[in-house]
C-alpha cells in the first residue's frame, strides 16, 4: 500500500512509496511564478550513498525548491538526477544540480530533443514564470545512452530503460526490480488527460506503455499525478490512447477529415483532468500521425 505523508513542502504533494522511495507531486496546472515550471511529478530514491532524483525541476529556482523538499526528506545528498523525458520540467533544472556535483542521466533521444526545442521551451517559460526562470540554461546529461542503462547506488539497483518515443521522442522509465517500483516519466499520466502534442507518437507511446505492464509494478510513480497502481495508469493512459486510436482509425477509414477529427468520441474519459482543454487537441493531434502509418 503507498502511505501518504501528512505533510507538503514548497507546493508539492509528498507520498512515500516504500521506504527511501517518494513520489513528489507537483500542481496539476500550467506553468507558473509560483510553482516555478514544477508542474509534474518527481521521483526521489534514497540509498545508503547517496540520493537519486528523477528528473531535476523545471527551472533553476523550481530545482532549487525541489532540492528543499530534497532535505526534507533525507541527509543523503543528490548523487544522481535522472531525466524521464524531453519535456522542460524533465531536464531544464540540470544546471542546478550540475553545479552540486550531481551526475545527469538521460536517453540519447531525449538529450536530441532537449536540444532541439531549448530556445522554444526556454522562451515559453519565460512567458509563463517570468523572473523565476532567471538562471536556467540548457545543461545536458553527463552520462548519454541508447536504449538502457544500470547503476547500483549504495543498496539500490536502478534501471533506466527508453523503450520507445511516448508524449516525447526520448521518454524513458526508472524501474526498481528489487522492490518493484517504477517511475513512468511522461509515459504515464494519471487522473489528467495526457497531451498528444506534434513530437509525440501515439502508436510507440502504446509500445512503451507495453514495456511497463511487462514488469508488472507493485507501486507505479507517473509522471503527471499521484503514485498509483499499474491498473489505474491503464485506465487513464493505456485505454485512453487505445480509444482514441481506434475511433480515429474508423473515422478515417469512413473517409473523416481532420475537422471532424475533433467529434470523435472521447467522453468515457471526460472525468480526466483538463479533458475539455486538450480532448479535441488530442483528437487531431493523432489524426495527422495516423494519416500517415
């Protein structure tokens, strides 16, 4: 069971997963001077040297307030920080933490995304947060790999693994064999409608979602929402995309077009957060991806 801690810090929600595991959640809502671009969930592994973070903050100011909630909860300090993803609160905070000594982690494909829209997401936050993005740089990952990768980190055995592009091009997770924990990044969402944007793919998104089901997770740590179980992330990511998919492929196939892409039907989800906001988005979103498989 994931015993929920009685206290939050700096905006965000903290659940221990097990012990020396927490998921930290921040505000489900846009980006903000308030919650520094924090807006997603961050995962924190302690071990006996050191500490592991999944993902780093959404700015240097939102990687330093996660560095606070950090201390909150253990003496160890941040060895590791993991980037999930490609997205701004998955990696714009590295500077922070390279200048703690941290090394970064991230997929080869999230590091070429990263790079790839820096100026775009950088420009947006500061539209969004305004002076709190004061000091944020693009830094990239120390340590860059392909598709997997292991490290032992005191008493923890962690692995990292990109099993295919998701909501961005570089998505991975962070899975804990021995106690059976994952941190999905962006490839889960939980209790918000996730958001099928331009450089996602809704058919691998699918595929990656695939490669956590085989693990077969006691405690699931999504990258938008509360840590959950593996049958929740099914119901509001896994069926979402399956639903979505096979109402665009008959809508299609009937020879539909990408305005009435819009009139699918999507309301077994409407209890999603946001759902009004990005339902229709999504729809035409995945009618341009699917035009062309």
């Amino acid at each position: 069971m994931i015993l929920i801690a009685p206290h939050s810090a700096r905006a965000f929600d903290i659940q221990q997963v097990q012990p020396g595991i927490w998921a930290i959640e921040g505000p489900a809502e846009q980006r903000s001077p308030e919650n520094l671009g924090n807006n997603a969930t961050f995962g924190l592994i302690e071990s006996s040297d050191g500490a592991v973070l999944v993902d780093p903050g959404g700015t240097w100011a939102g990687a330093e307030a996660l560095h606070d909630t950090v201390r909150s909860l253990t003496d160890q300090p941040v060895t590791h920080v993991i980037n999930t993803g490609g997205q701004d609160h998955r990696w714009l905070g590295n500077g922070y933490w390279a200048a703690q000594g941290a090394t970064i982690i991230a997929s080869a494909d999230a590091v070429a995304d990263q790079t790839a829209r820096a100026s775009m997401q950088l420009t947006a936050l500061t539209m969004l947060v305004g002076e709190a993005a004061a000091g944020t740089d693009p830094v990239h990952a120390d340590t860059v790999f392909e598709d997997s990768y292991s490290l032992t980190v005191g008493d923890r055995r962690i692995e990292i693994a990109h099993p295919a592009a998701a909501h961005t091009p570089g998505d991975s997770y962070v899975w804990l064999p021995e106690e059976r924990v994952i941190f999905t990044g962006d490839i889960v969402y939980v209790g918000r409608i996730l958001g099928v944007m331009e450089f996602s793919n809704s058919a691998s998104w699918l595929e990656a979602f695939a490669a956590i089901e085989t693990l077969d997770p006691e405690h699931l740590v999504p990258g938008h929402g509360p840590a959950t179980t593996l049958a929740q992330a099914q119901a509001d990511t896994r069926d979402y995309l399956v639903n979505l998919r096979n109402r665009m492929r008959d809508h299609i196939d009937g020879g539909g077009d990408i305005i009435g892409a819009v009139e699918v039907d999507q309301s077994g989800f409407a209890y999603l957060d946001q759902f009004d906001a990005l339902a229709r988005r999504n729809a035409q979103a995945v009618f341009e991806q699917m035009e062309w498989e």
